[in-house]
C-alpha cells in the first residue's frame, strides 16, 4: 500500500506515519529523515541539500524529488509505504506520480490532517531544531535527553524566530495556501480523504488506519 499524509507544521504526521508504518508492515519515509542521512553520509544529494539549508534557502525540488525516488526504489520499499513531508507541491506530486508509473504502481491513499491554528500555535511554539542535523525537538513532546543539545549529532539545539505565536500563525497561513492546490490535486483524483487531528494520538492513529483500510 502506497500512503500519503498531508498536514500542515505540528499536525503530528510524523508520529502518525510511524505508528501507521508498524500497523500495516510498511515503511515510513520521511523527507526530513532523509535528507538528514544523506547529509550524514555524505552523499553528494547530502552535500548539495546542506550548501541550500546552510545559506537559509528551500532545498530545491530536483534534490528532494530524487532521495525520494531512489528510496522508493529499495527493496522493504517495494512492500510498501507512508510518505510524511513529501509531496508539498503539485510538482512534486507530479513528479512522485510519474516515478510510480515507471514501476507500474500508483498512489493509494492521501490522507489530509486537520488541526485548528490555535492547537498548532501551542504545539509548535515549544519547538527546537539541532543546528547540526536539523532534527527537531519539542519541550513538552519530544523533550532531548539532554537540554540544549542533540540526541543524534551532539549539535547545538536552537529556537528559530518563525517559531514564536505570532510567525507560526504566518507559517500556517502560508502553507494552507501553498496546500490548497495540492489538496485539489488529489481530490480531483479520488484519493484523498480528511482525518481530524486534535484527539488524541490513539485515537487519530485508529481514524488514520480507518482511512486507509
């Protein structure tokens, strides 16, 4: 099964794709992880990805678009999947579709997480990212072993400004605008269902496994 779930920053989809990815024996792919062992490795899309991110800037979609296609191409991919934090634009959608079609496999579900702006404010305004590996951490959810430093890297741990109330509302205006096109996308193709996101975490990961059954 070939699984895809949207939400905007702090919906909670990378908990979710993995609790999902354990029930239906399936890999979770993240872009977010991806991008962090390619960077870790060394390879050469790793390398590129960390000049764009060093100087602030949007990892290009070429770049995320063929760590992505090259893990979908793995063998324990080939049972099947749950991508988290990719596709976030029609083109990548796109791009995604027409890798798939190569190896004669479609997307079976998208599933679209609802949470209000208020819920997302909270639990987005105690975030840190490691400066280091960009893996990120929450005060209250996902708390580091080790205040103001990285479990993985050692790498400092620090709160970047879009990260107060008032730049997360901005966030989430924009990505619910740069969404809507995608969300479009696949609902005009028949696959996308809604799951709300603000009970608890078993109980959307029971909704999110009733949307893909």
């Amino acid at each position: 099964m070939h699984i895809i779930l949207l939400g905007p920053p702090g919906a909670g989809k990378g908990t979710q794709a993995k609790s999902m990815s354990e029930s239906l024996g399936i890999v979770h792919i993240s872009s977010g992880d991806l991008l962090r062992d390619h960077q870790v490795r060394g390879t050469e899309l790793g390398n590129t990805a960390r000049s764009y991110m060093q100087q602030g800037l949007l990892v290009p979609d070429e770049l995320i678009i063929g760590m992505i296609e090259e893990r979908i191409r793995l063998p324990d991919a080939q049972v099947g999947y749950v991508l988290d934090g990719f596709p976030r634009t029609v083109e990548q959608a796109q791009a995604l579709e027409k890798a798939l079609e190569d190896q004669g496999e479609a997307i079976d579900r998208v599933v679209n997480i609802s949470v209000s702006e208020e819920e997302l404010v909270l639990r987005l305004g105690g975030r840190w990212i490691c400066r280091q590996c960009q893996r990120p951490y929450h005060e209250v959810n996902s708390a580091p072993r080790k205040q103001g430093v990285c479990d993985d890297c050692g790498g400092d741990l620090y709160q970047r400004e879009d990260d107060v109330p008032e730049a997360v509302s901005r966030r989430i205006k924009v990505f619910a605008e740069q969404t809507a096109p995608l969300i479009r996308y696949y609902r005009e193709k028949g696959n996308l269902v809604g799951v709300d996101g603000e009970g608890s975490i078993e109980a959307v990961r029971e909704s999110l496994l009733s949307a893909v059954a």
